[in-house]
C-alpha cells in the first residue's frame, strides 16, 4: 500500500533531495493552497481579459 503522505508530497511542494528543504511527512495547508488557486485564478481572469482587451487571441495547436 503507498503511503498517502508521499503521493501528497508529491503533487505539493517543492523537495530537493540535496538539501531536503521539505520533509516528506511535511503538511499541507489545504486553505492556503485553496487561497493561491483562487489568487492564480483571479490573475488569470484579468490576464486573459486585458488580453482580450488589446485585441490578442488564443489558439491551440
């Protein structure tokens, strides 16, 4: 059985294995990462509308 604290640690934080800055039983603050996502999202929102704004467009490839 894997341990839920690794696949954690995995997806959040950074962890470099030369000087182990983040300890990988280290916790989550799951409002603060609730708080970012929806801080990059409003960022992206006027991003993208400032872009519209100046007549650029978006197109995937």
């Amino acid at each position: 059985m894997e341990d839920r604290a690794a696949k954690v640690g995995a997806l959040f934080g950074a962890r470099d294995s030369g000087c182990d800055l983040h300890a990988p039983n280290e916790g989550v603050s799951f409002s603060e990462l609730r708080n970012t996502v929806v801080a990059m999202c409003g960022f992206v929102e006027e991003y993208a509308a400032d872009f519209r704004s100046r007549g650029g467009t978006a197109t995937a490839q």
